[in-house]
C-alpha cells in the first residue's frame, strides 16, 4: 500500500512539475515600454498558450498511463493469487463434502418422488370440487 501511494505522489508530483519547467520560458527578453508592445505580447501568449500546454499535458498522460499500466498489472496478480487460494480452498471443501451432498440430494429426490403423486391428486380432486 505505501508503495502504492509513493508512485502516485510520485505521478503526481510529476504531472504538476513538468508544465512547470515548460512554462519558465519566458516569451519576452524585456518588459514592454509602451501599452501597445503589452497588449501585443499579452496576444501572442494567448494564442500560443494552448500549444505550450498541449505537449506537457501529453506528457503527464502518458506518465499516468504507464503508472495505470503498472497498477492494473499489480492487481491482477494480486487478485490472480487470491483467486487460486480461494479455488483450491473451496475446491477441496467440496471433495470434503461430496458424498454428504450426494446423499441430501437423492433423499430429497426420494421425497419428491413420494409427494409429487399426492399433490397431483389433491390438485384434480381440488379441480372436481370446482367444476361441482
């Protein structure tokens, strides 16, 4: 479990730090002098923000897939190992019990044997007592 949340502190640590290191590049070398040159930075930044962050969140997605990749691969062994000791534990239950089920379930066809033909009779002797 703890190795579990190391790599998603990890993952996430790194989805936030790469956007991070991108975005230190500064599009400018110097502060703007007139309003003019800031609103026409402050354009260029807009129009190229949603490219700057494509690539990063890219990034991330694939880190968080490797990470999903990993995580599904622990779990399946792990539900894989608890599978097979819940199967050979109950499959040997059942070897155990076997012969006991085997006999419960010929007594309870030897009773149905015996009751289905007097529910059968009270069931057209019922049927008569509504036709009268």
């Amino acid at each position: 479990m703890k190795y579990l949340l190391s790599f998603l502190t990890i993952g996430l640590l790194l989805t936030i730090a790469v956007p991070v290191s991108f975005a230190q590049e500064s599009p400018m070398s110097e502060a703007p002098e007139t309003l003019e040159e800031a609103k026409t930075i402050g354009e260029r930044i807009l129009k190229d923000l949603p490219e700057a962050l494509k690539k990063p969140w890219q990034e991330a997605l694939a880190i968080w897939d490797r990470m999903l990749g990993w995580f599904k691969n622990i779990i399946s062994v792990w539900f894989r190992e608890i599978w097979y000791n819940i199967n050979s534990f109950l499959g040997e239950e059942v070897e155990r019990r076997k012969p006991e089920i085997e006999e419960e379930f010929e007594k309870e066809k030897q009773e149905m044997r015996e009751e289905i033909p007097k529910v059968g009779k009270s069931l057209w002797q019922r049927l008569k007592e509504l036709i009268k």
